[in-house]
C-alpha cells in the first residue's frame, strides 16, 4: 500500500492509502490541484460521480475543496473497501457512496435511483477504449443536468472521445502524458 496526500482545501496534508501494485494509477498531486482548480468554481456543494474510482484521490480532492457528496464506482472490492476506509478516516463517511461493480452497470443503477450529478469523472485505465464507451453512454443518460461537467482523463497518445447526445467538448488541458477533456450539456433552443 502507499499514500497520496490531498494537496489543497480542509483536508490539506491528509493522506490517502492507495491500493498496492499496479492495477491503479492514483493522479499525481499536481494533477488533481490543476484539476481542482479548474472546476473550483462549480465543486461548492457538488454532487461528484467518479466512475473509475481507483484510489478515491480526485473524488477526496474534490470534496477538500467545498463539493457536498462523491460517488466512487470501483470494481475491485479490496479497493472499494480502501476508499471506504478512507472515508472514514476523513470522517466522510456520510458524504462518500463507494459503488464496488463495473462503472457502465453503475450508471444504469445510479439512473433507476434518479440521481444527477453536477460533475462526472472518467478516468479508466488506458488503453481499453474506455472513455470513449463511457462518454457515449453518458451522452445518452439521465444522470446530468443543464450544469453537469463531465471530464475525460487520457493518455496523450489515445484520441479524444467524440461527443454525442447530450453532451459537446468544451474544453482540453495537456499536462505533459495526461490530458483532461471537459464536455458540457449541449444547451437546448
């Protein structure tokens, strides 16, 4: 196991475990800090669904930083239970739901419940064609609203995922092998 530290917000210089090996790949700090604050001027009482949990660094960020409630969907259950400590250990307990199942099941258990999120990670491993199979499926879900986000993490050298339904690219960030995409709700006439 190894430690993350939460690099801005309340929760400043508090560690998070991270899983051991390499089945996750937690964001660098300077990573999620440019991440956060980027969205910092819509994470104020955030409901923050992150889809390819891993270690819980970005949704754990995000609440530091004044978002209300995260949903981390991790399909590995000895992760899930690691970012459920976590949690705890932050006294988050209440603010944080860890969904342990596969994050395309997840979205059509999180639309039977009607949930809607103000910002949505995807951030799969890479390689597999993830984002773009996540996009067009949140493209066409009930899980945003008018304000919703939805930030795509990649690899410089996979495509951008192309936007369809609901949702249009608004935005790109480079930071030097990583690349973050921000799609938006497609505004309607």
């Amino acid at each position: 196991m190894g430690n993350v530290r939460i690099v801005s917000g309340k929760f400043k210089g508090r560690k998070i475990t991270t899983p051991a090996g390499t089945s996750t790949r937690p964001l660098l700090s300077r990573l999620r800090k440019s991440l956060t604050d980027i969205l910092r001027p819509n994470l104020s009482q955030a409901r923050v669904l992150d889809l390819f949990g891993g270690s819980g660094a970005i949704a754990f960020e995000f609440l530091s930083n004044g978002a209300a409630t995260a949903v981390i969907v991790e399909r590995e259950p000895h992760t899930a239970q690691l970012i459920r400590n976590n949690a705890q250990a932050l006294c988050l307990e209440k603010a944080v739901e860890v969904y342990t199942g596969d994050a395309l099941a997840a979205i059509t258990c999180f639309e039977q419940r009607g949930d809607t999120f103000d910002i949505i990670i995807v951030a799969p491993p890479y390689g597999h064609g993830l984002q773009h199979q996540t996009l067009q499926r949140l493209a066409s879900s009930m899980l945003l609203d008018e304000k919703s986000i939805v930030v795509v993490q990649r690899d410089v050298r996979e495509p951008c995922a192309s936007a369809s339904g609901q949702l249009v690219p608004a935005a790109t960030r480079s930071y030097g092998r990583t690349v973050f995409d921000f799609y938006a709700v497609r505004r309607k006439l």
